[in-house]
C-alpha cells in the first residue's frame, strides 16, 4: 500500500511545484507588463506637453543689439557674485573680454 502513495505524492510535489513556478512567473510577467505601460504613459505626457517644434521661419528672428563692453563686464561681475563663475573662470572671461 505504501509503494502506490508514493508516487501519487511524487506527482503532487511535482505538479504543486510547477503550479507555484507558474503563479511567479505570470506575476513577474504582468507587473513588467504594468511598468512599462506605466513608462510608456510616462513618455506620451512628456512628449504632449513639450512643445512641438516649429520649422524654420522663413525670416531669422532679429537679433539683440550688441551690448557694449561695461554692460557684459557688469553681467559678469554679477555671475561672478552670485557665484555662478569661479575666481578662475571669472579672470578669464575678462581677460578675453577686454583683449578680443
């Protein structure tokens, strides 16, 4: 009697254990699927509210009056302060400002 419950119990183990194996992969299959309609919803919003890109207008923006040499000093002086430029790179873009 004990021979015949053994491989009953066998095929049980078996096919309990490919049930389970199945359950986790169709669960890891349907939570990749979620994500990455997740990421997909993601991109469509992102590209929507970027705005579209215009082609080229037939006539070229016009451009801004050249500033004069005290104003783009005081611009850099004023990058320089907010820390936006280094001691280093400050010296420099006023060096080439002033020679060239």
């Amino acid at each position: 009697m004990f021979m015949r419950r053994r491989p009953l119990l066998r095929a049980a183990v078996v096919g309990g254990g490919a049930y389970v194996a199945g359950k986790r992969n169709a669960q890891r299959s349907a939570e990749q699927a979620q994500q990455e309609a997740y990421q997909d919803a993601r991109i469509s919003d992102l590209e929507s509210s970027r705005p579209a890109r215009a082609a080229s207008p037939a006539v070229p923006p016009a451009r801004a009056a050249p500033q004069s040499m005290t104003d783009q000093l005081a611009q850099l002086s004023r990058l320089h302060e907010q820390g936006a430029l280094t001691d280093a790179e400050f010296v420099a873009a006023k060096s080439q400002l002033i020679g060239g």
